[in-house]
C-alpha cells in the first residue's frame, strides 16, 4: 500500500509543515526545467544526444514502481570498493553477493541499479535486460596505506556497452589536487558513452580539507555543490548525482580574511537562496542548466531514522525540483524486506501528487 499524505505528516513530525507548505521565493518554479513524462522529448531531444542515448534515458525514465512520471529511484551499490566490503556489508552479509544487490533493486521496482564493473558484469547475462544497468566506471580506492583520495578508472566504456548498461557513472572530486585529470578523463569517457548510446551520471562531489573551515564543514554547502554540478553539467553529464546541502557560504568562508577563492555574487545568498533546505537545493537544481540535467540527491548513510529521513530527503529534493533519489546504505544495510519498505516509500513520495512543487 503507498504511502500517504497522512503517514508523510506523521513520519516528519514537526517538520511536516515546514517542508511540505513551504514556499520558494527564491528562484521560482516556473524558470525551472521540471520533471515530467515528457522530459526526454522535451529535453535531450532537442540537444546533440543521439538516438541511442535517447533511447537509453527513455528505458531508465520508464521502468520500476515511477516508470512514466519523470522521476527516478536508483539503488547504487558500489560502496564495496568506495568504503571496503567489509564495511559496507557487515551488516547484511548477503550483499557480498552482487545478485542480491539487483535482486533488491528489482523487487524494490527502482528504475535502475548502479555498482562497480565486477558485480554488475558477473550478473549482466542474466539481468541487463530487466533493470537497468548504471556501471560505474571509477571509484576511490581505499587500501592503500595511508588512505589517499582519489577516483580512478576501474574498467573501459566498451566493457560497460558490451554488458548492455543503459548508462554509466562516475565521479569527480571537485576542489581536490586531481580534480583537473578527472574532469578531463570523466569528459572524455562521457563522450565515448555517448556516441555508443549510454547515458551519463555524474557523482559531483567536492573534496579538499580546507573546505573545512573553523569547524564548519562547507563541502555540502549549496554554493560549492551548485558550482560542482553546474560543471558537471557543462562536461557532459545528463543526470547529476548530489548530496543534499546542509548549509551555505562555504565561498563566503573560503574568502575570510586576506585569501581569495573563486568568485561569488551576494544574491546568491540575498535572493537566490535562503536558509531552508528546499530553497538550498533548489539552487542545486537552478546550477543543472535550470533542471535540463535532472538532480538526484544521495540518501546518505545508514542512521537511527532511515524511514524518515529517506522521506524527508525525498521531499526536499521533489520540491525543490529535483528528479529523484539515489539511495543505497540506508536500504541494503537491513533485512531485503526493510529495504524494499524503505525504497517504496521514497518512490511514494514522488508519486503523491499532493507533494508539489514549492
């Protein structure tokens, strides 16, 4: 049974009319991109993406529980290799196995299932042609000692073609020392992507320690994150993975005193954003070419109040303008039926016509 209105409300407690009556009077719904079954047509169909890309965005738009609505639920697991197996999977060893990951992400009805080379090609016979495949085609090795940070190619565009995935991901650390090499690898893989069909995610996440400022941490700020995705946008990405914004200013902070980092207008924090969450992503979805690359935001890691807090991160992101949720530890690191639960209830969020935009 979908979830309500009413159990929405319930779930969010006192924040249920702060996010579900808010109004934006930022950046107005009406300037942005929104998401709709018609989007491919209305969209990518006018740019330089050929036939097969179209194709392929159309497939990942209309499978699963959202299939035909404009949104999108993706279940990404490729934390075996970005945060070590172990670490990922402890708490549900079944994972180990990657068929239980699509298997999840089929009985969930998600539009597709991101992970690593490995786990989706041991399966693709198998599965490519009931879910689609997002491969992920570089990762964060985290084994060698001590840890360094940075994402590095794991496998070729041909291999992911060859195992018949309907797109590929990747991330870039912006603001990290090897974020110049990455921009330049990750563009040039999104182009060979393209012209063999496959559409393009693209995980746009900052990383430098000095984005850490008095203790404040700004790598999520909606500023720096706008900035991540607006180049995401611009090198080739037709879909923008994000993680939410929890504040704003990290420019602001980064130009204290006598240094000077990047530029940065006052209306963006005056008029283009304000202190509430929707109005921080709705920037986010403003820095996507106005919605023309649809924002995913990330669910995050598994906590004490998954169920809520996948509900409100759902919220936020559809308000805001977003195109949906890539959730993955917050659903497989708990017994499979919990995890479709938790999947559902996202997916409910965007099928409940009552949750407008803002």
């Amino acid at each position: 049974m979908a979830l309500g209105i009413s159990s929405i409300e319930e779930l969010l407690g006192d924040e249920a009319s702060d996010l579900l009556d808010h109004e934006c009077k930022t950046i107005s719904k009406d300037r942005l991109i929104q998401p709709s079954a018609n989007y491919v047509d209305d969209v990518w169909y006018h740019s330089d993406r050929n036939n097969r890309v179209l194709q392929n965005l159309q497939r990942l738009l209309n499978n699963g529980r959202l299939g035909g609505t404009g949104y999108l639920s993706i279940l990404p697991v490729d934390q075996g290799i970005e945060h070590s197996a172990g670490a990922s999977f402890a708490k549900n060893p079944d994972y180990f196995d990657p068929e239980n990951i699509v298997k999840l992400a089929i009985e969930a009805g998600c539009n597709a299932v991101a992970s690593t080379f490995g786990a989706l090609a041991s399966v693709s016979r198998k599965y490519a042609h009931k879910i689609p495949f997002v491969v992920k085609i570089n990762h964060n090795e985290l084994l060698t000692y001590p840890n360094t940070f940075d994402q590095i190619m794991f496998g070729t565009i041909d291999q992911a073609y060859d195992m018949g995935a309907a797109a590929v991901g990747a991330t870039i650390y912006f603001g990290s020392d090897e974020s110049n090499r990455q921009i330049v690898e990750v563009a040039k893989a999104f182009e060979y992507a393209h012209e063999l069909g496959m559409a393009t995610i693209l995980w746009c996440y900052t990383r430098n320690s000095a984005f850490k400022v008095d203790g404040v941490d700004y790598h999520s700020s909606a500023d720096l994150t706008g900035q991540a995705n607006h180049i995401g946008t611009t090198l080739g990405a037709d879909i923008i993975k994000q993680k939410q914004p929890t504040n704003n200013g990290g420019y602001k902070a980064l130009n204290a005193g006598d240094s000077s980092y990047g530029k940065l207008d006052e209306r963006i924090y005056s008029e283009l954003t304000s202190d509430h969450p929707i109005d921080l992503t709705r920037y986010q979805v403003a820095n996507t070419f106005m919605g023309r690359a649809g924002l995913i935001n990330s669910g995050g890691a598994s906590g004490d109040n998954d169920f809520a807090d996948a509900v409100k991160t759902a919220i936020i992101n559809k308000r805001a303008g977003g195109m949906g949720l890539i959730s993955g530890r917050k659903a497989f690191q708990r017994p499979i039926g919990e995890g479709v639960k938790l999947l559902n209830m996202i997916q409910d969020v965007y099928l409940n016509d009552e949750i407008t935009l803002a």
